[in-house]
C-alpha cells in the first residue's frame, strides 16, 4: 500500500527508519500510553518536543479499535502542528503490549497520516516511523513499496 499526493509546491517525506526515536533530531516525538494526549518541551532529548498520546488497547470484537488507534495518530499530530512543529516521529503505536496485529497497526497508521495530511497540506515537512524491530521495519517499508515517499499535497 503506497501513499503519494501531487502538488506542485508542497510536500511531505515520509521515512521509516529502525532504531530508538528518543534519539532522533524532530520537532517532535510521540510517545504512548497516556491518558490523554499532550505535549511538553523536554531538554533532555534531542527532539523539541514529546507529545504524549493514548495508547489503545486491541480487541478483535471492538469495532472501534481501529478508529481508536487512529485517533491516537491524529490527535498527535494536531498537537503537533499547533505548536508549529514542521517534523515528528512515531513509534508503532499499538503493538506490543497493546495488541494490535503488527499489519492492521501499521495500516490504520500509514492510513491516519495519509488522511491528515491531504487535510492539511504543507504543515508538516517530514514523518518519521520509528521501528525499533526488524519486523515492523520491514512491513513499513513493504506498506510503502520498499522505499521513503516524498507526498506532494
């Protein structure tokens, strides 16, 4: 499933990369597990900010998971945007603990990102996926044709 948008001026890279996402350099990290999404500043990390979100809790007879760990992404990334943020990273909301099959988490992302930023076009310059295992990693970059998309919207 690959995502691309056409524009002539506007764009957004997105980047999958695999490694620890408290070490990237973005405007902003997300981090969830929250009761309710925020973001702070934090001078401990090479990010500008650590917007925290809901991390939702899969069940396979809840109809509303999906809409769930969308929202997760959305509200992290109006967060984001409000406080003028130009790049985030996203760890694989979710999965884990949370119990999201490693496929549907990585489809209701690609998908939540996608959605919002043909919403609001120019808003972000980069999004990043973070995986820290190999098999996130690699489904990402299949979801997205093997390769880094530049979005024009």
């Amino acid at each position: 499933m690959a995502f691309k948008l056409y524009s002539k001026d506007m764009y957004t890279k997105l980047l999958v990369i695999q490694g620890d996402i408290t070490q990237l350099k973005v405007d902003a990290i997300v981090r969830s597990g929250a009761r309710q999404p925020r973001i702070y500043d934090t001078q401990e990390l090479p990010s500008r900010y650590v917007i925290d979100t809901e991390d939702p809790v899969w069940t396979a007879s809840n109809a509303q998971a999906e809409a769930l760990l969308e929202k997760a992404y959305v509200d992290a990334l109006h967060l984001a945007i409000d406080s003028e943020a130009t790049s985030i990273a996203f760890p694989n909301i979710g999965t884990g603990s949370s119990g999201y099959p490693n496929n549907t988490a990585a489809e209701v992302a690609l998908k939540a990102v996608y959605n919002f930023l043909k919403q609001s076009p120019g808003k972000l310059s980069e999004v990043i996926f973070a995986c820290w295992d190999s098999e996130n990693y690699h489904l990402y970059k299949e979801m997205l044709g093997g390769e880094n998309l530049i979005l024009h919207s």
